[in-house]
C-alpha cells in the first residue's frame, strides 16, 4: 500500500507499509503480524495501528548556550532538522526567512503543509497525514509542535512574553537551522502517520530527527514505530532525538528502550512562576503554576504569540538542538558520536530511590568535547542489530533481515557510553564491560580513568587505568571489572567512570542492581 494512498485507508485495522521509491531497494519495514502473512514483495510484515501521544527565554542560558556562544552560521545553514510532531504555524516571527540564504542543495523534500500553507527559507518542507478524515494540513492547532519547533530552530524574538510572565527573548538552540515539518498528530499520533514521518524525513534528506512524541507503555521493538524508524535512520547517518515520557519519576518508567534513540528526560530550571489559589474560606495559598489558557490560532480573542509548556516534549528539542549544533562543528560525526558526546558531558544527577539518570545537560561541558579535546563511544549499527537478537523474544516478532544472529549481543556488551547491569541478590559479583574509545580531539593526548560515586563496596578496576593517543580517530580498547558480594533485594548502587586529561571529562554512568520479590516469591521491579 503505497504511502499516497494512506489517506483513503484510515478505517482498515492492519496496515502494510512499503518503502517509498527513494528510498534504496534493500531497505526493509520491519513490521509485525500476529495473524497476517503477507507474502507479498517488498512487505516484511504487518502489524496493528496503535496511537501515541504528544509528550524560550530562559532555557538556554540556563545550560550554557548564551547569545556568544561561538558558532559556524553558516554550516549551521546547511543543518536540516526533521520536526515529527503536531505540526507548526508558519506565520510566527520565529521562523521568519528573513537574511536566510538559499535552501541547501541536499534538500529533496516538499512544501506540501496544505491549503494557505507557505514554506520559506526556514521552513523548507512541510508534509501532513491524514488524521481523523480531516483536512490536510501542516498548520498546528495545538501549539505543540510549534513550540519544539521554535526552541529547536526559532529565531530571537524580543520581548516575547506570555500575558506578561517570562518576558525576554525567545531563541531557539540552532537559529540558523532549517526544518522540515512532518504532521503526524492531531491530536492523536496514529503509527502510520509515524512511520510516514520517518520514511519521508530520511528520504527528504534532513540531519536531525526531533520526536517529541511517545506510548502509554514500553512495546517490544518489533511492535514500535518510533524503534523503526529511528533505526532506518540511524544507518543513513541521522541521529534520532525522543522524549523519554512523563510518566516518572520511578524505575522502569521509560516507554521506550531502542539504544539507538537519544533519550530525553526533563529535570528542572532556575526559574519560578508563582499563581495565587484563592479559597472559598477567603485564605490564599500560593504555588507553582501558570493559570492562563492561551492558543501560536489568532482567531481565538485569547490567542498570545508564546506558551508556556514542560515536560519532556520540551526538553526533546533542547537536545536535538544541542545535536544540530555539535554536527554543524563536526558534519562527518556519526550519530552515535553525537549521541556518546552529549552523554558523556553531563551533570551527574541521582535522586534517590530512582535510577541514575546520564546527567543534566550543561552546554558548557559539551563545548569541551567539540573544541578541541575529547572520546567518544562509537557504536555501529551492526552492534544495534545484533542486540536487536537478543532481546526480541515475543513469538513471531520480526528481526532484520540483515541482523548476523550467529553472535547475539547484550546489552552489556555493546559499546555503549554506559555500564549497568543486574544482578543475583545470591551469588557473588563479577562482571567485565569491554569498551572502544576513539580520540576525536588532538592527535596527542592522555587520559587517565577514575571512579566517581557514593560509599559503594563494590571494588572497580579499569584496565589499562590510563590511555595514550598518538593520532586523530584513534581507537583504544579497555575493560571495567566490578566484583563484589550478592545485593540486598531493590538495591541499586551508581558510580561514574571518568576519563580524564586534567581538564576535561568524559563520564560514563555505572547502575548495578537487583530486583524486590513479591509475595509468591517471583522477582519484580522495585517502584
């Protein structure tokens, strides 16, 4: 059922997906059926359209990009971010063309946003869904997808304010980006309508994909179109940037686990907007809290140019953002490069009794990968497959054509820029991750591995202790060993690895930890 043709088809339950004709023959959609055969060519499977959901002034110099923050403008041009969201409102003065140059040759999309839609310079492309039998269009209605797209890419507009609250000037992380806007919620976000978002991004030719869309609950890989997508992708050299879902913060909360994704969660700001509650009893009680409804529609009499909204739908594009930037430094970094630098420069952050988080994102750490010194985890996406067939369990779930089973990987294995693992609560400890590090800062250069964290009695060895670089991209192998004695029921313990050369830092997390029981003596999550 070819992609066009989607529209028409919105009341059949199963839906069959082929690749689009610019995409390269051997690419596959790696579907699901638990009934179907489709035996027809080109058609891995088929599986049962689901709906997800949809998940500033201040925000960017609360993590270090300020207004004088060095850039490359005009290799930030040439910077496309794909926007999978609830579309956008062309009109608003964030994504006004003006001073942009021409759009940049490898740009093999469309303006198709529908009727009284006009892209420009900024807004290359735009592509809408059928949603709900309505319309065709890319114009957003909820002010969702307008705001990721304005904190991504918007241009600095003064005094932007809502109702008077947080006045200052709105910028997004990559000004002189462009995007393409692909309309796949309304406000429901139907896998199709996902999985066409993805198909046409990868084939329009944009660097970045921003995401801020999720499920209810955590889906096997084979059933999860965001999983998907982001695979295909990630081999095309585009890294895929998610919101992690607002359902935490407790373990086991994150609705979606492909490795290949950047993972966003949402933490907090130094700011505050205080509302005044005012009770029957005459008694005021003051908190957190915005008490205004606004609407980026003008014929709404309470429309306003700028909301306010959190969660992790907001934190997504601060990352990918943050992603654009670090890919216009360095435009042959592959995704997981990019990913393995965000990582591994972020503010160590625990809060108890939940598990350890990467880190706070803080700009100004990141800088010290981009200029000039840092290590980077690089993972292929053989390396992802292979995981693909370890945890792809549910009967009749599909694995990749081109995934070589014959090894399976875990995900302890894999070259992550992260260590955990889980444990029995009997036996003793003795675990070895074996990592790749390669240098992408100077030719010459030396670290030397600590271990960061809390009273832990967990012993933790790194060998070789200190590595030496004597050339540009050079890789170098080592190995974590953690022993110790068997862990108490619903215990998690959090180190950091740190590679250092006096300056700067590359940290890695460390979690081991084991599972509570529950009454019939089967082990469970601890929440």
């Amino acid at each position: 059922m070819p992609i066009n043709n989607w529209k028409q088809q919105q009341k059949i339950h199963f839906h069959i997906v082929e690749t689009i004709g610019s995409i390269t023959d051997t690419d596959e959609r790696i579907l699901f059926d638990h009934s179907l055969s489709t035996g027809i060519a080109g058609i891995v499977s088929v599986f049962p359209c689901r709906k997800s959901q949809l998940q500033t002034t201040r925000s960017w110099d609360f993590i270090g990009l300020s207004t004088t923050t060095e850039r490359r403008p005009t290799f930030e041009s040439e910077i496309i971010v794909g926007v999978i969201d609830s579309g956008i409102w062309p009109e608003s003065d964030s994504f006004s063309d003006e001073g942009f140059g021409p759009i940049p040759r490898k740009w093999k999309g469309e303006c198709d946003g529908g009727k009284d839609f006009m892209c420009n310079k900024k807004i290359i492309g735009a592509r809408s869904y059928s949603v709900e039998n309505k319309e065709l269009s890319a114009r957003d209605t909820n002010g969702h997808g307008t705001h990721v797209a304005s904190i991504l890419a918007g241009n600095e507009v003064r005094d932007a304010n809502f109702y008077g609250i947080a006045n200052g000037i709105a910028r997004g992380g990559v000004p002189s980006a462009r995007l393409a806007i692909y309309k796949v919620c309304d406000p429901d976000c139907p896998d199709t309508n996902i999985l066409s978002g993805f198909d046409h991004a990868i084939a329009d030719g944009v660097d970045i994909i921003s995401i801020s869309i999720n499920h209810d609950d955590p889906m096997e890989l084979t059933f999860d179109p965001i999983a998907i997508g982001a695979f295909h992708a990630l081999e095309r050299g585009i890294l895929t940037v998610n919101a992690a879902g607002n359902n935490g913060p407790s373990l086991f909360r994150m609705n979606s686990y492909a490795p290949w994704i950047l993972h966003v969660g949402a933490s907090d700001m130094d700011i505050r907007i205080v509302s005044k509650l005012l009770l029957g009893n005459n008694e005021i009680i003051m908190g957190n809290g915005v008490n205004s409804v606004s609407s980026f529609d003008p014929s709404d009499k309470n429309s306003v140019k700028f909301s306010i909204i959190s969660g992790t739908s907001m934190a997504c594009p601060h990352v990918a953002a943050s992603a654009a930037f670090i890919k216009s430094f360095h435009p042959q970094w592959s995704p997981s490069a990019i990913k393995s630098a965000l990582m591994t420069t972020g503010h160590q952050i625990h809060i108890p009794p939940f598990v350890i988080f990467i880190g706070d994102f803080d700009f100004t750490i990141a800088i010290a990968i981009i200029f000039p010194e840092g290590l980077v985890y690089e993972t292929s996406a053989q390396e992802y497959l292979r995981l693909w067939c370890n945890i792809s369990r549910t009967p009749g779930s599909v694995i990749p054509k081109n995934a070589n089973c014959s090894k399976k990987l875990t995900p302890k294995d894999m070259n992550y820029p992260s260590m955990a693992i889980q444990v029995d609560m009997k036996r003793a400890l003795a675990e070895s991750f074996r990592r790749t590090v390669t240098n992408v800062g100077l030719a010459n250069s030396s670290y030397v591995a600590s271990i960061e964290g809390g009273h832990s009695k967990l012993l933790i060895s790194v060998e070789p202790n200190t590595l030496k670089f004597t050339s540009l991209n050079q890789k170098m192998d080592f190995v974590v060993t953690i022993r110790g004695k068997g862990l108490k029921p619903r215990t998690l313990k959090r180190l950091s690895l740190v590679w250092t050369d006096g300056v700067h830092k590359v940290r890695s997390p460390i979690v081991v930890y084991s599972l509570g029981r529950t009454s019939n003596g089967e082990t469970s999550p601890s929440r």
